[in-house]
C-alpha cells in the first residue's frame, strides 16, 4: 500500500537544504541541491555510447519511486515518482512538479530510457519490469535501465542523485570478408537472421545489478519476417576486418537469452564477376555459438565474422565478444544536475 505523494510546502524548505544523501551508486560530489533531479538519453536508432547521446535525446528517461522514513523499514511506502520523463533541456536534466527531498527518509529509484516504454511495471523499491517488450516494435532503440538507493540525512548537506545505465539489451553483427583468391570481390545481396523470438518479459535488477530476460517462444521469428535485414553492400579482398552488415541506422538488437537451437542466418551474394549466378549460405548459429555458455547476456555485443572464398567456400569463425558497437561497453554514469 502506498501513501499519497505529498509536495513539501515552502516553510520547510530550509530544512531539506540541510540534508544530506548516501547512496549505492557511484556519484562524484557536486554542489549542494534540494529537488531531487535525474537524467536520460536518445530515443533513434542509433546507440547510446557516452553522456552526450543522453543529452542529445528528446526522449527522456522514465523514473519511478518510493521514500520512507528510514528509523521505520517496515513502515509503508510512499510512492514519489511514478513513471515521471526527465529529459535534457536548457542544459540541465529536468521534470515537471519537481519534488524534494525528506530529511529522515530512504529513497529507492528505477529507471528506464527511454521514456514511455510500453509495458512497464513498477514493483517497488528498484524493481521494475517489462512485460511482451518487442526489439521489432521498438525499431532498433537501445533500451537502458538503471536504479539508485539513496538515504537523506538530517543536518549534513546533500548530493544530487547520479545513475549508472547499463544496456539491456544484447547486441549482434555479422562482419563478411572476402578471400585473397577472390579478386573480383563478392556483393552480399541480402542477409538476414530469424528463428530468434523478438519479445520477451525482464523481470528487473537482481542483487547483482544484472537483469533477467525469458524470450517468448510465441513471437519466434522466421525467413518471411526476420529478426533482422542487412542491405546489399560490396566486400572486396582489400577491405581490411571485412564489412560489419548491421549497425548505424540498422542496429540489430535482441532479446537476451541462450541462442537458439533454430537460430539461422541466411545471407544471399554473388561473385561480382558473376553477377547471373546467386548463391545462398545458410548456418545455425548454435552450432557457432557453443562457447557462449550464457547465451547471449544483457548489455553483451556479439560478432560472427565469415570469409567468402573461391568455389562457394566460407569459413564460419567462432563468434566474438567485442565492446558495445566496438567503442563503449560500460557503465554510462549519467549526473545529475540540480532541477530549476
């Protein structure tokens, strides 16, 4: 049960400016602020890399919340945040109604950008959920999650509350080479990648901070409506590391889960010296993935690298563990900034 959420009234204000927050995530100190404030990032296609991808979003980021007095665990909860978007404007991190702090009282948050992502459920303290979320409905959004325990003491100044994102999500990409033998070079026609169900159900943070995903078998894709399409492009023996198939506008984000023992990927090309003559390469990507224990994990960035050689031969490599698209696969620490 939840009590009503309460606005502190002005005659208080100079006590919360006394108080002070701890919290479980990892903030530098910065100067001292009474409303409580948050952060977000970028709703297109492409990845969140670093800060100012966040910042550059008019997304936002959603918050959910809950305070109590901290002398009184069991006492019940009130809710603070509920779904609140915080976006980047005017060079600060801000919301609408703007809350305060509570001398006295622990605080808990969820997050998750972006803002307004369909079937989100708040559970309490910093878990919250996602039910039937679909990586084709969302088009290729990086989906991020993060969430904070912050208790507010009385007499000692405060901190903003900073999160630390982390993807939710896994990412794959398919890298083509060509062999030295091939002079002429190949063009990939088409590839795509389905027997992968595109929706499945989070259940929130564990106490390791990593998230739980159960793919659902319903939404399994197929050769007709793939989880993922690359257009044609053209690889040549000089290409050095080959030519990545996803990425930029056509990201190919998944629902983490072990890899599928239906799992295919299907890529159609030609010898560009034999433009009349298509060929068509089919590999299941358990039989390549064995050394993935965990199957793919939340916030994991996967490569399948294969090389076209003369007379229809392709070698198929073990794929690899890489960084998020190859730049950044940490935390993105994302600080708050005091809300005007």
């Amino acid at each position: 049960m939840y009590l009503q959420q309460i606005r502190i009234p002005a005659a208080v204000l100079a006590l919360m400016a006394a108080a002070s927050c701890t919290s479980t995530v990892d903030e530098p100190p910065m100067a001292d602020a009474a409303a409580v404030s948050f952060t977000a990032g970028n709703a297109s296609r492409s990845l969140i890399e670093n800060d100012a991808d966040l910042q550059n979003s008019e997304a936002g980021f959603a918050v959910w919340g809950e305070y109590y007095e901290t002398s009184k665990p069991d006492a019940m909860r009130a809710k603070v945040f509920d779904a609140k978007r915080v976006a980047y404007t005017g060079g600060a991190w801000a919301y609408d109604d703007v809350q305060y702090w509570f001398p006295g009282m622990t605080y808990s948050f969820a997050a998750l950008f972006p803002a307004g992502v369909k079937g989100a459920t708040y559970g309490g303290g910093t878990q919250v959920a996602l039910v039937g979320y679909d990586v084709l409905k969302s088009k290729g959004v990086d989906l991020l999650g993060s969430m904070a325990v912050r208790e507010c003491r009385v007499g000692v100044s405060q901190t903003p509350v900073a999160f630390g994102f982390r993807h939710l999500l896994s990412q794959l990409n398919f890298v083509a080479k060509v062999n030295a033998s091939v002079q002429s070079g190949v063009v990939i026609e088409s590839a795509v990648l389905y027997g992968i169900p595109s929706s499945g159900n989070w259940s929130g943070y564990g106490e390791d901070a990593r998230s739980a995903w159960t793919a659902l078998a319903s939404s399994e894709t197929s050769a007709s409506a793939p989880l993922a399409h690359a257009a044609s492009v053209t690889v040549l023996p000089t290409d050095t590391g080959g030519k990545a198939l996803f990425g930029g506008d056509n990201v190919l984000l998944c629902i983490p889960q072990a890899v599928p023992d239906k799992a295919v990927f299907e890529v159609r090309y030609h010898y560009a010296d034999t433009p009349d003559v298509p060929r068509t390469y089919t590999f299941n990507l358990k039989l390549a993935s064995g050394m993935l224990t965990n199957g793919w994990e939340p916030g994991g960035s996967y490569r399948y690298t294969f090389e076209i050689g003369s007379d229809d031969f392709i070698l198929f490599t073990k794929p690899e563990v890489v960084e998020w698209e190859e730049k950044s696969g940490s935390n993105i620490i994302i600080q708050g900034d005091e809300t005007n």
